[in-house]
C-alpha cells in the first residue's frame, strides 16, 4: 500500500507492518490511522537515532497521547506507529500552526 505525506512524500506501508502496527501496538485501523497522521500531523521531528528517519506525531484526546508513524526517508517506507505519551527529543521539522 503506498501512503502520500502532506509534503507529497511517498512511502510504501506493507501489509506486514500494519498488521504489527494493529496487533502489536495497538493501533487500531493502521492505514487509515497512518493515513491520517501522514496527511496532517501536529508535529515532524528527525530521529535523534537515525537522520534518515521522520516521526509524524497526531495528538488525541487532548493531547493525553500521540500516535506516531516513523517514516524511513531512505527506503520510502512506514517502518512503524505506536502509541505515545510523550514526544521524543528530536529536532523539529515541522510544526502545524
């Protein structure tokens, strides 16, 4: 399945990842959830870990958590989502206003 960011972007979400993304981190509705947080995040930071990886953060139910889709600029691919209570150090890209 291949997902456009808000900048256009394209990554690639396999069927496997969804399924990890649904069944291991709870996140229910993974493509349409990943979908979602691609198209209008609250916030993109570069990985402290990895320069080549972007996470999209949407923030739910008052900003009590976040649901985050990290992104592997190199492979063009989803690599993951989870749910999060905070956001991770990182440097921002990216903020909607």
């Amino acid at each position: 399945i291949y997902l456009k960011d808000f900048e256009d972007k394209n990554f690639e979400l396999s069927r496997k990842t969804a399924e990890k993304i649904e069944f291991h981190h709870g996140v229910r509705n993974p493509i349409d959830t990943v979908t979602g947080i691609l198209k209008n995040p609250d916030f993109v930071y570069e990985s402290n870990w990895a320069v080549d990886h972007h996470l999209y953060y949407k923030a739910y139910n008052f900003k009590k958590f976040y649901i985050v889709a990290v992104a592997d600029l190199a492979e063009k691919r989803i690599d993951t989502a989870y749910i999060a209570t905070k956001i991770k150090k990182g440097k921002l890209l990216w903020k909607n206003s």
